[in-house]
C-alpha cells in the first residue's frame, strides 16, 4: 500500500515511521513551493508564505527520507525519477512478500502434517 501525507506530525505525534517500508520525499525549492500554492491554491504570497512556514523545512524532512525525488526540473524528469524508484522498490518487497508466502505455506503444512 502506498500511504501518501503532507503531514509530517504524523511521524511524531503517532510514531508510524516504525510500520513504513519507505519514505519518499518529493523534493522542490520554497521558491517553487510558494510559487506553485499560488498558482494553484489561489493563495496571496502571505497565505503561500504561513503555510510553507508552519511546515518543517526541507532539510528536517530529507532527514526522515529514504529516497528523495526532485521535483525542481521537468514534469518528464520526475515522472522518470518515479519510476525508477518505483522499480527499485518492486524489487525489493517482491521477495520479502514470497518468503512470507512461504513461510506461511510452511506453517500450514506443518500444521495438516501434525493433524
């Protein structure tokens, strides 16, 4: 499951860093961040200004971060970042996922052997 928030009391208030896999940052200026609110949020550069300021900066979320996509270029560029972590991730919880399908067909067997 993919779990996407902008909240990053989350990680503090509720302590769910411990039941991710991962945690990706997606990465822009604040230059761009405000720029961006305000294009599409209708915001005045006041209102752009508080949100981003009541938020934890950059560098105290890459800090929570496992892999960080830079948002700061090309829709083609970030869309290709994404899909290169994206293949990397595939790869590593495919295997995690067969082992668990194994252990737990193991276990079943062993559990109609013993019945």
């Amino acid at each position: 499951a993919v779990v996407s928030t902008q909240s990053t009391g989350s990680f503090k208030l509720f302590n769910i860093r411990p039941y991710m896999h991962s945690v990706i940052l997606v990465y822009c200026t604040p230059e761009q961040q405000k720029k961006r609110l305000m294009d599409r949020n209708d915001f005045t550069e006041e209102a752009a200004n508080a949100r981003i300021n009541s938020q934890w900066s950059i560098e105290e979320k890459k800090d929570l971060a496992d892999h960080v996509i830079d948002n700061t270029g090309l829709f083609l560029e970030t869309e290709s970042q994404t899909k290169t972590l994206l293949a990397e991730l595939r790869k590593g919880i495919l295997p995690i996922r067969n082992i668990l399908l194994l252990l737990f067909l193991f276990a079943v067997a062993v559990i109609l052997y013993n019945f």
